[in-house]
C-alpha cells in the first residue's frame, strides 16, 4: 500500500497530532538560515572577525546543547505537549528580543535561550511524533519534521534575501516570532501522547486519545502492553542507558548522532552566503537567493525519502544519502584544487552543483533519518532521555563546527575543509552500515528486542 493511501487511512486526529508536533521545525529551520543573511550585516554593525561571527552563529548551538539536556527531563515531567507549547512561546519572545537588541551582548543572551527553546523542541518533537503515530506511517511523521525544518531553511533566507537591500538585519532576526505563534496556537489544539498519559498513571486520557489516533487498535491490549513495557524497565533511565542491553543503544545513538553534524551540514547552511562569495558569487540575489535555491531543492529530497522510509526501509536510504555527501566532497575538493583562489565559469557552476549535492544527500538521509532514529531507538521509559542524548551530541559536534568552520576555510582553504569533511562522511558511511538496524514496520515496544538481543532481531520476528 502506498504511502498516500495509509495517510488517507490514518484518522484525522493522528495526523493532526503528527502535524502540528512537526511543524516545530520550521522554528528550527529558520533560526538556523536567517543568521547567514543577518551576518552579512552584523559584521559591520558590531565590527565582528571570523571569531566574533561564529560567536554570534553557534551561541545559539551552545543554547541547544543545555536545551537537549534539559528535553528529556522536560518531556517526563511536563508532558511532550506542554514542552512544545513553552518552547513557541519561548522562541517568540527571544526572537523579538533579538531584533530589538541595543549591543552585542543582548543579542547572544537572547540567541543562547533561543538556542535552549530550539535545544528542548529537537528532543520533544521525534518523542512526541514516533508516540501519537500509527507504526505504518510513523517513519513518514518523523521525517515530515525534517520537511518542517528545510521549509524553515528557505523561508529565513528569502526573508533575508527581501530585507537584504535594506540591511535591515533586526527585522530578519525579530520576525521569527511570526512563525513561532503560529506554531504555539497549532499545538494548543493537540493531546499529549497516551503513553505519557499511561507513564503518568492517567488512563482513561491514555484510551481516549489512543481510540482517537488509533480507532481500529485493541485499545485495552495496546495500554496494557504500554504497561508491561514500563513495569519491566527498572531502576533511573540514565543508569538503565549506560548499563545492559541499553548501554549498545546508547553508544549508537550518540556516535550516530555526532556523526550527523560533524559531517559539516550546518557549515552551509550558517555560512552559505559566505562560502558563495569565497566561490566568486556575487550580490544579494546569489549569495542569498542561491542558499535558498539548495534548500528548495533538498526539500524535495526529503519528500523522496518521507515516500520511501516506511516501504524501503531506514539502512538504504541513510547510506544512500551519506553515500551522495561523500560524492559532493569529492567533487568541492576538485573544485578548489582546480579554481586555487580564482573561480569563475564553470569551476563557480561546479561548485554550487557540490554544495547542492552535499545538502541533498544530508537532506534526504541524515537529515531525514535522524529524527526517525531518535524516536525509535529507545522503549517508551527511555525515548525521551535517549532522544536528549542522541541530540546533545549531535549539538556538541554542530559547536565544533559552527566554531571551526570559518577558521579551516582560512587557514585549510576549501580543498582541505572538505576533505576533512569527505573522510568524516565515509566514516560515517562505514559506521551505519555496520551498525545501524532496520526498524521499518516495527512496533514501538518491540524495537527493544534488537538491543536485547545484542544488536540483531530474533529470526522468527517479521517485519509488523
């Protein structure tokens, strides 16, 4: 059955759960784009260096990180619901505080609690997505924030582009808060999840909302199978993670997810107007109008692999697109030995054809498959910290980036940058094919077993 018929077939209070909880990404998506447009102009506002400009870029990372740490927690306690509420909320207000900044140092205050309100919402929104989501599509939910997030991508370089001749850098920063209200009243209207309710002891709001999403589920089966599995895991979810059969899952998911911004995605996205003027673009129109042109073009990578990832499966698509970002690597190292420090004609073609391949295979792999690895790889006890986890170190890493990027394009040049981020890609490549399982179709509660079992299925499971 395709992947349109089981939407068709997925009740409307599913999708609507599904939807709003994804369309959090587009807070993150933009946040993540509209600082490439407003450095342009911060640079001479606030007299900035390399140094100064990645301190303005990655405070916001260094927010994310402290947030990821505290979505786990934030998650059990106040619901997945309420986090995502409190984190639109959150942003509006930081957002707005950005734009109206009087100095320098207001402006990182207020982009480090933008970073703690986007830090919380990447832990939340795959728990709270893999856990309101039928098993037959829930793969395509979880990659539809990955569609959230790269229509964010686009919107905050447009809306740099349209404010770029007039320079006006505050409001590209302050009209994130449109979007985050937007977002706050959408998630208003939503349940939290029924295994929430069920870890909360709440029940009968644990059936409801199961019946709602579900109406064709064994209601009472299904919550009592909830049950089982939290009755089952013992003693603090962090000691359960560091210790058997957990510990195998939690190596995974931190290698897994530092892997994933290592690689050097969020290098482009920060500092894609920068990275095209050292190509020999030139003028707004290119050096913003480009990074959005990349980005639309992902964002149909990604609607490929939402179509692909519940009948494919997760290992090929994963591979297939780390095995495209190594391809780009290659290609932007050849195109920097070749162009040395002068580009134009076609070694300035060359080049925006490599950066839009290295963003495409992100976009329709890592990018799409780390927030179904994020709400999957954990039993219900553990989703939320596990995903805390996975995320905070792929924040760590998005810091080291954030920070060196600049400098190594410097200091390295472009050949040795992506060289070093070609080798970090086929490292990444070897590791998820090693180690990475194939969860297509399976329940929530029994993607334990593969970590129960030391890293493989028993041979009677089938795909469910």
């Amino acid at each position: 059955m395709s992947l349109i018929q089981d939407i068709k077939r997925t009740p409307r209070a599913g999708l609507l759960a599904g939807i709003a909880a994804a369309a959090v990404g587009i807070i993150y998506g933009y946040d993540s784009s509209n600082i490439g447009g407003a450095l342009l102009f911060l640079k001479d506002e606030f007299r900035l260096d390399d140094a100064g400009l990645g301190l303005v870029t990655t405070t916001v990372v260094i927010g994310e990180v402290l947030g990821a740490l505290l979505g786990g927690m934030l998650a059990n306690k106040l619901g997945r619901k309420l986090s995502m509420v409190l984190v639109a909320a959150g942003y509006a207000l930081f957002a707005l505080l950005s734009g109206l900044t009087p100095n320098l140092e207001v402006l990182v205050a207020a982009r480090l609690f933008l970073g703690l309100t986007v830090g919380v919402s990447i832990v939340v929104v795959p728990v709270f997505v893999a856990e309101s989501s039928p098993a037959k599509i829930r793969g395509a939910m979880l990659v539809a924030y990955q569609v959230a997030t790269v229509f964010g991508i686009i919107l905050g370089y447009l809306v740099a582009w349209a404010l770029s001749d007039a320079g006006a850098w505050r409001w590209m920063l302050g009209l994130a808060a449109i979007p985050s209200l937007l977002v706050f009243f959408l998630v208003l209207r939503i349940p939290d999840t029924s295994r929430w309710y069920v870890m909360k002891g709440r029940l009968e709001e644990a059936r409801t909302t199961l019946a709602n999403i579900e109406p064709e589920a064994d209601v009472d089966r299904e919550i009592a199978d909830m049950q089982a599995a939290l009755s089952e895991e013992k003693g603090g979810a962090l000691k359960e993670m560091l210790r058997k059969p957990y510990l195998r899952a939690t190596v995974f998911v931190v290698i897994l997810g530092f892997f994933i911004q290592i690689t050097g995605i969020n290098a482009i996205v920060y500092y894609s107007p920068i990275l095209f003027k050292s190509m020999g673009f030139e003028g707004n129109a290119a050096i913003l109008g480009l990074p959005a042109l990349v980005q639309a073009v992902a964002l149909v990578a990604v609607f490929i692999s939402l179509s692909l990832v519940d009948r494919v499966g997760r290992r090929p698509i994963l591979l297939g697109g780390i095995a495209m970002m190594i391809a780009a690597n290659v290609l932007l190292v050849g195109v920097f030995i070749a162009g040395g420090s002068s580009f134009g004609g076609i070694l300035t073609a060359l080049g925006f054809i490599g950066v839009l391949l290295f963003t495409v295979g992100f976009t329709f792999g890592f990018g799409a498959l780390v927030w179904v690895y994020a709400g999957e790889s954990f039993p219900a006890r553990l989703r939320s910290i596990g995903s805390s986890v996975m995320l905070t170190s792929d924040l760590v890493a998005n810091v080291i980036v954030g920070f060196l990027f600049l400098p190594m394009l410097s200091g390295l040049g472009g050949t040795g940058t992506f060289l070093v981020f070609g080798l970090l890609a086929l490292a990444a490549f070897l590791f998820v094919y090693k180690f990475a399982p194939e969860t297509k179709g399976k329940n929530l509660e029994d993607i334990r077993q593969f970590w129960e079992n030391g890293g493989r299925w028993e041979p009677k499971e089938g795909v469910r």
